[in-house]
C-alpha cells in the first residue's frame, strides 16, 4: 500500500489533500459535514498513513488529533505558510482544487519537501542492501524515529516482516475481531517505546565505546610523558588525571541512567499487557488538558492526577461521561469531581513511565464496585427522604 503525506484544512468547511511519499498526488476533497470518522476512513482506503500535515503554527486541534488516531506524525510550519508560498507549493499540481483543497495540498507538499532528503536517504539505503521490499516498513519507523540508526529500523522491519509470514489468515482476523481503538493506541504506544529502547541501546553502545576510547588515551598519553622531567610529568599527569576522570564519570553517569532507562521501559512494557493502562495528568484544569491532547482519553480509560482539587468544572463535565477511577495521593474531600472513585496508588500501580502507567486490574475493579456499592446506598437514602416527605 502507499505511504501517505496527509494535508488537512480544517475549519467550517473541511479540505483535504492526499500525496505518496514520492509527492505523487492521489486524491484530494473537501465539504462542511466531514467527521473525522468518514476522513479516516476515506484515507485508509488509499493507503498507509505516515504523515499529517497543515499550514498553521500552532497546529488546530483538529490535525493533532487526526494524527494521533491514525499513528501518523504531525507536520507543521515554523510560522503560517502565506498565500503566495502556498501557490509556489501547488502549482506543479495539473488538477482542480477549490480554495480548501489548495491549502490542504500545500501543507502536503511541504511537509514532502521538509522529508525529500530523509526519504532519499533511506532508498538509497535499502537499495545498497538489496532490501528495496521493506522501504515503507523502515520509513515508517524512521519518520517517528530520525535519530534511530538506519540499520536498527532495517532490523527492526525485517523483524516485523517474519512476524507477519508466521500469521495465518485465522489469527489475523481473530486479532482484527478483538483490536478496538483502545487496544490499537497501546499496542502503538507499546512499538514506540521498543523503538525508544533500541534508539537507548545504540546511545549506550556509542558512550561504552567512547569510555573504552578515552581508556586508550589516557594510557597513550601516559608513556609519552616518562621521558619528561619529574615535575612536569607530576602536573602533567595530575591535570589529565583529573579531567579525563571527571569526563569518565560524566559518561558512566550517562550509561547508568540509560542502563535505568531501559530496565524501566522493559519493566513497563513487560506489566503492561497483565493490567490497566493509566493515563497521567497533572491536574483537571483547562490548560493541562489541552497539554494533554494526545492521551486521547476516551471512555472507560483510567487516570493519574496528582492534583484533582485543582480543576475547571468544563474538564469535569467532558470527563464525568469517560471516565470512572482516578488514582491519586491527594483524594479531594469534596468538590465538582464527585463523580469518580478516588484511589491511592499504593498497590495499585504495577508500573509507570513519563505520561502513562500500569494498574492491577484488581484493583480498578474493586474501586468501581466501591463506587457502584455507594451509589446504591445514596439512591436508597434519597428514595426514603422522598417517602417521609
């Protein structure tokens, strides 16, 4: 399928802009009632999605959301692109677009123009190898990944590759009958975080082979200096003593907290699937929610909120309908977010990385039939005020 540079113009009427990754184009289309269901699904008809794109900086929420639910990266200009740039974009183009379409398009393209060398440095790649087959494998590894060394994403989509033979045609559609958009966002947050483990594990190498490098100098360094005189070999030695073991020691520390960094990952990745992904937040108030955008919390999800008493009741009143437990070390005693059961996170995170946790399933269950038990009880009490009345 074709790698797809998705340009987007949201506003009243919706425009919208398909080019592959070679800046062919493929279709375009616009309209005042497009959902984002019916563009998702337009797009995945003609393809993979690998980039989305627009014109304004900062982007609309509506970009960073489409990409965040198709898995695509978000491509954006260092300022608002003007009209005249937007033309010079789009007039190689041979094909009709009304004014939405045009902006969509230009957004496309430059986004295509921003990748034109990176993706032509990873072809010239693949066919030095002879691995051609894998491009639009190790292109999508390496748009969400630059810094990953070429020949860890080739690893990395080969690997892929024998998963997917090994398959039958039964196991993948019983997968496809299982995978809803909850399961599908942590098995992409699950990929990213192996791909974040290979990119620590090159950076590891790369400080190892350093440390060994300064080793090696620092016993070059110290024959040349036996012929010199007592005291300038002293001072000498003394001065490189002491700034090559403060540059070893920067560089341990480095490899110790790469060494944390990937236990911590593996640890996170390991529970992940055994319990109840958590969603962390700083607190309930506008601003953190809209940091937060792409956690994309939907109903049934669980969160992590250090400070609940901090909140704007508009964040309650989207969230009341979604979500059900909140883990916290400070449990409001009263206030507009009632409508949640309050759980310490003592015993109940298995694990934790920078924006997301794992929960014993346990113990959201418990919370939930606590919650439910609660209401019951407040249900009856009210029934009964209403008889003695």
């Amino acid at each position: 399928m074709a790698l797809l540079i998705i340009g987007v113009d949201p506003g009243t009427t919706l425009g919208y802009a398909l080019l592959n990754d070679k800046a062919e184009f493929i279709t375009s289309g616009s309209g005042k009632d497009f959902g984002m269901s019916e563009l998702i699904n337009n797009i995945i008809s003609f393809g993979r999605p690998l980039i989305v794109a627009c014109d304004k900086n900062p982007p609309p929420w509506f970009a960073e959301s489409l990409a965040v639910k198709l898995g695509a990266k978000l491509v954006f200009p260092k300022q608002d692109l003007l009209v005249s740039e937007k033309r010079e974009l789009v007039k190689r183009f041979d094909v009709k677009l009304n004014a939405h379409e045009v902006d969509a398009l230009a957004s496309a393209v430059n986004a295509f123009e921003k990748h034109r060398n990176f993706f032509g440095k990873i072809e010239k790649f693949l066919e030095e190898k002879g691995k051609e087959e894998l491009e639009e494998t190790v292109k999508r590894i390496m748009v969400r990944n630059e810094n990953l060394p070429l020949l860890a994403a080739l690893s990395m989509a080969e690997k892929k590759g024998k998963e997917k033979i090994a398959e039958t045609p039964k196991q993948i559609v019983k997968e496809a009958d299982k995978r809803t958009e909850k399961s599908a966002f942590s098995e992409r947050m699950l990929r990213e975080m192996q791909e974040k483990i290979i990119l620590l594990e090159e950076q590891n190498r790369k400080l190892i082979h350093m440390i060994n490098e300064k080793d090696a100098l620092i016993r070059k360094l110290a024959k040349k200096v036996l012929g010199a005189p007592k005291e300038e070999i002293v001072d000498f030695k003394e001065k490189r003593i002491k700034h090559y073991t403060k540059r070893l020691k920067d560089s341990s520390r480095l490899v110790e907290h790469y060494d944390k960094e990937l236990k911590r990952l593996n640890e996170f990745i390991a529970n992940a699937s055994r319990g109840v992904l958590v969603k962390k937040l700083r607190d309930l108030g506008q601003q953190e929610s809209q940091a937060k955008k792409f956690l994309a919390i939907a109903e049934g999800d669980v969160l992590w909120v250090e400070n609940p008493s901090s909140f704007s009741q508009k964040i309650i009143d989207e969230l009341k309908s979604k979500v059900k437990v909140i883990i916290t070390r400070n449990i409001p005693k009263r206030g507009g977010n009632v409508n949640f059961a309050f759980i310490k996170p003592e015993g109940a995170i298995v694990a934790e990385s920078r924006h997301f946790a794992v929960a014993d399933r346990k113990a959201i269950e418990e919370a939930l039939k606590s919650k439910e038990l609660l209401k019951n009880i407040l249900d009856e009490y009210k029934k009964e005020r209403k008889k003695d009345d």
